[in-house]
C-alpha cells in the first residue's frame, strides 16, 4: 500500500523559539483552508512566531486560532489567510476506519524532512488501529499499534478507505503511551515508549471550525 501525495504534500513541519518543534497538516472545509495540529506542540507560543515548512519551504503565514468546543482535545485548529498546501483532495472523518486496519501517520521528527524532487517531504510510519475510543463524554481518539517519535505530534493519521481508492484523515497524532520498565543492572524504573500511539478524532477540528465560521 503506497500513501498517495496529497497526503504527504498537505503535511508540514512547525518549528517554533527553544527549538520546539512538532507536525501539523492542512484539511479543506467550508471553502477555506485550515491548519491542524496537536495544542501541546503550539501552547505558549505568538502564533507570529511559528514557522512553517511545507513542500516550497520554509514560510510564515498569518494564522488565526479557532476555539476549540471540546475541552481536553488535543488538537489545534488555525484559520489560514490563502493556501499553505497545495487543495489536493483529503476528505476528514475517523469514522471509516475499522479496529485492525492499517493506517500511517506523517511528520518531521527531530526536525528531519526528506528531499524528494527538490522538495522537503515528511517522514510516514505504519500503524495498526488497534482500539478507537468512541465515547461521547470526552475526546474521542484512536490507540495505534506503532512507534511515535518526538516531533511527530500533530502530524495526520490516514488511511485507505476499504472497498474505495479513498484516503481518508482521521485523527491528529497527540504522543505515545510510556511504560515503566526496570533499570537494568540497577534499582528503580524508566519510563520507555509502548509502542501504543494516540491521536484525536479529526472530527473536534471540524466541530471547531464549523462553529467558528457559523459565529
């Protein structure tokens, strides 16, 4: 299974002051643009201070937070003046993806991108859809059979549509889960990555802009 280009060309890399850093991605709603990515990877920072690299390089857009209606959801939306992507076809709904079905998720992480025909391209990763969490009192998110590394966070989960030649974004990747294992040769425990990756329903970004442009 190949992931096509829109996918990657709509993924980008934020870098902000203090080497902070992290993914971000861009969905087509309500005739306008918009740019996602996790909360924890923008909180406390001047949205005037994150630079963007997408596929033309590096770039500063003026963006404009969108409140976020569902508390504790790890998501950040920001309106976008013009294009930051190139529009290519991405549809957003987590509802088509089924528990065991592959998904892969895009990013820079460590702040590495590739150079593909002269372009920065991000980095994708394999994952399984090993459970979804539907419940309607919090964030609803899906838990990913894979390894997340840092600067992922924010990046997009896609997948192929089954029975369709459809790619799909459903969620927005938050971290990973971390274990304690024991120090080996020596006392007390570390904290490793699982393995297990969670990321946020897409849909709270779309409830968020939906209720941004309807006032």
């Amino acid at each position: 299974m190949l992931v096509p280009f829109q996918c990657s060309f709509r993924t980008v890399g934020l870098w902000m002051p203090d080497t902070s850093y992290g993914s971000g991605f861009t969905i087509t709603l309500r005739n306008s643009q918009w740019l996602v990515t996790a909360a924890h990877v923008v909180n406390g920072f001047d949205v005037a201070d994150i630079v963007l690299t997408t596929l033309d390089g590096p770039r500063v857009n003026r963006l404009t937070p969108v409140p976020m209606p569902q508390e504790g959801a790890d998501i950040a939306v920001f309106a976008v003046e013009g294009e930051l992507t190139f529009d290519f076809d991405l549809p957003a709904s987590l509802d088509g993806l089924n528990w065991s079905q592959d998904a892969y998720f895009l990013g820079y992480p460590f702040q590495l991108g590739m150079q593909l025909d002269g372009n920065a391209r991000p980095f994708v990763r394999r994952a399984t859809a090993s459970g979804i969490h539907q419940n309607t009192d919090g964030p609803r998110y899906v838990l990913l059979d894979g390894i997340v590394n840092e600067g992922f966070s924010g990046g997009p989960v896609v997948y192929n549509m089954i029975g369709s030649d459809q790619w799909w974004v459903a969620a927005v990747v938050a971290g990973f889960m971390s274990a304690p294992v024991p120090v080996r040769g020596g006392p007390g425990r570390v904290d490793i990555n699982a393995g297990i990756v969670e990321a946020h329903d897409i849909g709270h970004a779309l409830d968020a802009i939906n209720a941004f442009v309807d006032g």
